[in-house]
C-alpha cells in the first residue's frame, strides 16, 4: 500500500548497525515531527535477531522492497549493490554512512552524511546528542550494541573517539552490563556446520576494483584461528562456488577473532593471493595468512583500489 511516510532503511540482509541506525534514526526524526517509518528488506544478521530477542524489542517490519514508498533514507549504506535493486536511487534523499569506498554521488536526489568512523550507530547517536533529543531505552542498546560490534568492542582500529563518546551517553540509558560484548560475541561465534558457508553467504560483499570484480567474506567469530586451521578447506571450496557462480576476479575471506585481536586470510586462489601478499604485507602459508594486528574489510577495499586503480 503507498504510503506518505519515509521509510528508513538500511542494506538489504543487514547487520545490527544497519538495523540499529535505521531504527533509531526513524526515531530521532519521529520525535523531530518527522513522518516515517522503518522497513527492514531481507533477513538480519544473527547479532541482530539476538539482540532484538535478548531484550524483547519488537523487531522492525520486514517488507520485499521500497516500492510502497516514494522517499527513503539510508543509514549505513551508501553503494547501490548493497540494495539489490530493490530501492530505486532518486527515491533517497538521505543518506548517513560512514564507508570511505561508497558511491552516494549516485544518489542524486539525497544530501549524505559519510563520516569515517567506526559505526554508523555514532553518526545517529550524534543527532540525539547535538539536539538534545531523549532516546528510548531500545535505540539505546540497540546502538550501542552496534558500535560495540563494528568496533570489535573499541580494539578495532576503526574506533574513533567519537565511538567511544557516543557509547559513554548511550550506557547511561542502556545500562549494559560489562560483559555484554562477550555475550554478543558469542551469540555471533556458532558456526557449525552449515552455518559456516551461511554466514559467509550472508556477509559477502564484492566490489569492482579497476577491472576486477572482488568478493570479500568476513567472518567475526571467536576463534578465528581454531575455525580456519579446523575448516579452511572448506572455506576454499565455499569460496570457490561463490568465485564460479558471481564469476568473480578475486576471492577471499577475511576472518575476524573476536577475542584474539587479529584476522586470518584463507583463499585457494593464487592471484588472489599474490594481490593481498603485496597490498596487506602478508605472507601465504597454504591457503592461510595472518597479518599482524586487525584490518576490516571496509580498510582493506580502500587498499585494494589503490593497488588495482593505483589511487
Ligand atoms: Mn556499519
């Protein structure tokens, strides 16, 4: 049914900060006299169903596409892969993001936000904070549980001290306690059996860097080391469909431990390697790299395109 309202929305299969931006930034608006509403387009991440049921908020009205809506806002999007075609460009007019590779030019109709910190659940923290808008208890944990999770719980070196600000005024209505990075973490870590190409399923994301078409699979787990040591071959087989049936360039995934503070690389893929030898500074063992320290996939692309542009 058409509707006046605008929706705020996010990626299509988005992760909690998408989810928590987008819900919270309905809010912010809503309490402003604004008029919308937020719609969720695919299935969640599992870090976001977790939170939504550890503390009983009502999940966001899933909806196929944007089609019902003549205005839309992005949070935590900004590149129009992500949407699938299921959100049409010149219906946005907003857009907060904070990924250094983005394409929000392609968005006319829309002025963008894209701030490079660590969540975009700061960049929507801020507008409470800035206009002295009182946030309910949901959108406080729900963005606070996003900034802990796309900083790694601030040892990510995508954490700014803007992160870290917004989350100190969050905590005082979400009251998290101390431990609940870990439970979050956790809840995120099961990977069995199926699971796994699930989930590398669920977070991929490709990207056409100069003239090659790259896919990239992230993997935030603890025990990333045990999780690529124990089913590394099966991640390069994985990888290998995935490469075949997108008939990507260069494949790889990148594998997050949670608690160890590092990422290792697994791909079968011999250019592939060689590329992310030269651009990361890392050594193949095998099909297995680990850099020293941890780099996201939202820093690695911006390496890759000046490797494969030279920019
Ligand atoms: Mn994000």
């Amino acid at each position: 049914m058409r509707t006046d309202k605008t929706l705020v929305t996010c990626y299509v299969n988005p992760d909690l900060d998408g989810v928590a931006g987008a819900t919270a930034y309905a809010e912010f608006l809503n309490k402003k006299d604004g008029n919308t509403v937020v719609g969720i387009i695919g299935e969640p991440h599992d870090e976001v169903k977790y939170i939504l049921d550890r503390f009983k908020i009502p999940y966001p009205m899933s909806i196929p596409n944007a089609d019902d809506f003549e205005k839309v806002i992005l949070v935590d999007a900004s590149d129009l892969i992500g949407l699938e075609e299921k959100i049409a460009p010149e219906k946005v007019i907003e857009i907060i993001d904070h990924r250094k590779i983005n394409e929000a030019d392609k968005f006319v109709n829309a002025k963008a936000q894209i701030e490079l910190v660590g969540a975009a659940a700061t960049l929507v923290a801020e507008k409470f904070i800035e206009n002295e808008v009182e946030i309910s208890k949901e959108s406080a944990i729900l963005l606070l549980g996003a900034i802990i999770s796309n900083t790694l719980n601030f040892k990510g070196t995508v954490t700014t001290d803007r992160d870290r600000k917004a989350a100190e005024y969050l905590n005082k209505v979400a009251r998290l306690d101390d431990n609940f990075w870990k439970e979050l973490f956790t809840a995120k870590s099961d990977l069995s059996g199926s699971k796994l190409a699930e989930r590398m399923r669920g977070d991929f994301a490709w990207f056409v860097i100069g003239k090659k078409k790259v896919g990239i699979a992230q993997i935030e787990i603890i025990g990333a080391e045990k999780l690529v040591t124990e089913r590394g071959d099966e991640i390069v087989r994985e990888l290998e469909s995935i490469k075949l049936e997108m008939g990507l360039d260069l494949v790889f995934q990148t594998t997050i431990g949670l608690d160890e503070n590092m990422n290792v690389f697994v791909t079968g893929d011999a250019e592939t390697r060689a590329i992310l030898e030269k651009v990361l500074n890392v050594k193949f063992n095998g099909n297995i790299a680990k850099p020293t320290g941890l780099i996201m996939r939202k820093q690695i692309v911006p390496l890759l395109k000046g490797e494969l542009e030279g920019v």
